[in-house]
C-alpha cells in the first residue's frame, strides 16, 4: 500500500475510517454521522452511534440510531477531513451548525 492519498484505492481511504467518526451524505436529503464498523466491497456500511439529520416539508429532523446498515448503493458521498474543516468548524460540531442541504439553494 502507498503512503501518498493520491496513490491509494478509495477501499484503502475508507478501510483508514474503520473507528472513527465520519459523515456520510446519501442520495436525497439524508446525512449521517457515526462511527464506521465496517464495509464490503460494495461500500455497504455499518454505522454505529449514529446521528441521522433529514430535510423535511416540515424543516430538519433529527434521529438517534445505536447501528445502521448503509446501501452503498445509497451513499452519495463521504466527505474527507480536509471538508469538514472550515477554520475552527470541525465534524464534531457539524450536524449542529451545517447540513449541506442548508447550502444547496446558494451554491446555484
């Protein structure tokens, strides 16, 4: 396996995640933050301490979840470190200030 990011398979860039907190944005109005257990070849995830934020008609909706099983057929993408980074704005305070659905009318 390389050391540079750039060389390594994106498998290997998730396998790096097993144990940590990550966040994953689905396809739709879904975003979840939790703990990556683990992932097939097929990018289906196992989440655990997971916080689900969903956009609704009636505004955002916030669920707690103990485990999730992810279709990786679902996920739309998984943000690196270096995006949820902006200054002092870290993943571990994200779901409460940002959810990128909030900014999709302004990036238009």
């Amino acid at each position: 396996m390389a050391n540079n990011p750039s060389q390594l398979l994106p498998s290997e860039l998730i396998d790096r995640c097993i144990g940590s907190k990550i966040w994953v944005i689905m396809k739709g109005d879904k975003e979840l933050v939790g703990t990556l257990r683990g992932f097939d070849v097929y990018v289906n995830m196992v989440l655990e301490d997971v916080t689900e934020y969903e956009i609704t008609s009636e505004g955002r909706r916030i669920t707690k979840l103990d485990q999730i099983l992810l279709n990786g057929n679902n996920i739309a993408i998984i943000p690196s470190e270096e995006a949820t980074s902006f200054g002092s704005f870290q993943i571990t305070d994200f779901p409460e200030r940002l959810l990128i659905a909030d900014l999709r009318p302004s990036l238009f």
